[in-house]
C-alpha cells in the first residue's frame, strides 16, 4: 500500500482531522495541531508520544 492510499484512510489522532505527507514522504502533517508523525519505512507511526511539533508554528488552542 502506498503512502497517499494510506493518508486518505488516516486520521490524526488528537483532533481527526486530515493529514498531508511531506515531499519526501518521511512525515505525516497535521496543520492543526502543528504535529508531524514520522513515517518508519513506509508505515506511518500515528502515536502522539512519537509526533514532533512542527518548527515555527503554533499549535492550534483546542482548550477551550
Ligand atoms: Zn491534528
């Protein structure tokens, strides 16, 4: 299975929103939470403890 099949069926996990591949497809975005979600040879690694927050940007306040 390839990298875009994969993202049309996954989700972030903290706000379910769509996500986006990098150019070189080595992470998952999430704009709105400023996250990026490592992709482990080919398999997208969906676990907030393993997201990076995205440099220079904020992340969206959910709260309240
Ligand atoms: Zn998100």
């Amino acid at each position: 299975m390839r990298l875009h099949d994969l993202i049309d069926i996954l989700a972030c996990p903290a706000c379910k929103g769509k996500l986006t591949a990098t150019e070189d497809g080595a992470y998952l975005l999430c704009s709105p939470c400023g996250l990026r979600f490592p992709v482990r040879e080919g398999i997208p690694v969906m676990l907030l403890d393993e997201a990076e927050k995205i440099q220079g940007q904020e992340p969206g306040d959910t709260g309240r």
